[in-house]
C-alpha cells in the first residue's frame, strides 16, 4: 500500500510491534512521527521522534501542538504503546497495575483525542493495536487483559464520536509474535498454551499484522469503524 504523502504517528515507536509498525509505514513512502519515553534507533529522513510519555497528559498535548505546527495534520494514529505483566493478581504490585492503566487506557484516550482534533478537516484513521488477551483471559494477564478489554470500548465509543469527521476507530488484536513484550509476557509454557489455543496454532509474522493494519488505514474501509480484529483465529 503506498502512504506517500500520508503523515503517520505511531506510540510505542521504540521496539518490539511499534517499531515495526514505523519500518512498515516508512517503506511504503509516509512521513512518520514515532512516540515513546525512551529514544529511538531508526534513522531515516523521513522519520522525527519525538520522547513522550503518553500517560502525562500535558505531555501529549504539547507533543500534538509541535506535530501540528510541522505537519498541519496527521493522516493515521497507531495506537501501540502498551505496557504489560505476568503476575498474578492477588500478588501484583500497585504501582504495577497503576502504571498498566495510565499507559493503556489514559494514555490511549489522551492521544487518540489530540490526533482526532488534527484529523477534523480531512478525516483519518485511528486503529488501536490491541491483543486476543481481551478474549482468551490468560492467567497471569488479569491488569493487561482488561485494559485490553477497556481499549476496545473506548474504541466503539469514539467511533460513534469522531464520525461525523470523516475519522474511523478499529482495533487490530493481535495473537503472540516474537517480541520483547512476549519474553516480558509470561513463562514459556503459558505462551505456548495460548498459540496452541488458536485456530491456527503458531506465532503471528510481521505480515500479519500488515494486512490488518493496511486494510483499516485503506479507502476501501472507510465503511468500518468501531470494529475489532482479531489474528489467529480467536473470536469474540
């Protein structure tokens, strides 16, 4: 798919799926602003990171008002920065738990409402790359699985918000792929009782997640929003 032209920012731009997400769009000819608390690696002129911790509200508004300023708009939001853990819930520290909703919840409403606003006049897209977690409920995932959970509500809701702006809302949810997230993300044994519970039992590739991702930033879904899809063959 060709994003010439297109101006992208992607959270948690760092590593792992965000990073891969920002390689993706930059092959296929967008300009892209990566967001994260950490620096980024990638080297490439059309690429501008910009450090942000997306749960510090303030932060992102200042973030968005230098984007808009350069930029004058921003074509898709990727929702990708997330943080996780594997521990049980009777034993999962506060700060924890706490720090699982200021990014995945708080921070995907802050900045999700910051791009909407850039995206008033000319339309978008936001997809929120969230996880099969919401529906499969691992253990060891209770504070990730819900704010999962909680990603695709608010996804629903401001689809029903934003669309009289020409800006649709999705959620591409994705099964396990071979990233740090996935080492952070549980013992071997209960990745692997996950990929054995799906249709299609093996770890999702980058390619994957491309054709989700494409087919919500594409014109020809401009007639879906508020919709989730899920890799590896979990339903809701």
């Amino acid at each position: 798919m060709n994003y010439t032209n297109r101006v992208v920012v992607v959270t948690g731009a760092r590593e792992g799926v965000g990073r891969m997400i920002c390689s993706h769009f930059l092959e296929e000819g967008a300009a892209v602003i990566g967001l994260s608390r950490g620096e980024s690696s990638i080297d490439h002129p059309r690429y501008v990171h910009i450090p942000t911790d997306i749960g510090r509200n303030d932060q992102v508004r200042t973030t968005f008002g230098t984007i808009g300023k350069a930029f004058g708009k921003v074509d898709y939001l990727i929702n990708c920065a997330a943080v996780s853990s594997s521990t049980f819930a009777l034993i999962m520290p506060v700060a924890g738990a706490e720090e699982m909703v200021a990014t995945n919840i708080l921070g995907l409403l802050y900045v999700s409402r910051e791009a909407a606003k850039l995206m008033r006049r000319e339309g978008g897209r936001i997809v929120n790359i969230g996880s099969i977690h919401s529906q499969i409920a691992p253990i060891g995932a209770s504070m990730y699985a819900a704010t999962k959970s909680a990603q695709e509500t608010m996804a629903k809701v401001l689809s029903k918000e934003c669309a009289s702006w020409g800006v649709t809302v999705n959620t591409l949810a994705l099964s396990p792929i071979e990233t740090s997230m996935l080492r952070k993300s549980g013992t071997p044994e209960v990745v692997k009782a996950v990929i054995d519970g799906l249709t299609f039992p093996r770890l999702a590739e980058p390619e994957d997640v491309f054709a989700g991702l494409d087919f919500f930033c594409s014109d020809r879904a401009s007639f879906f929003t508020g919709q989730c899809l899920y890799l590896g063959g979990v339903h809701e």
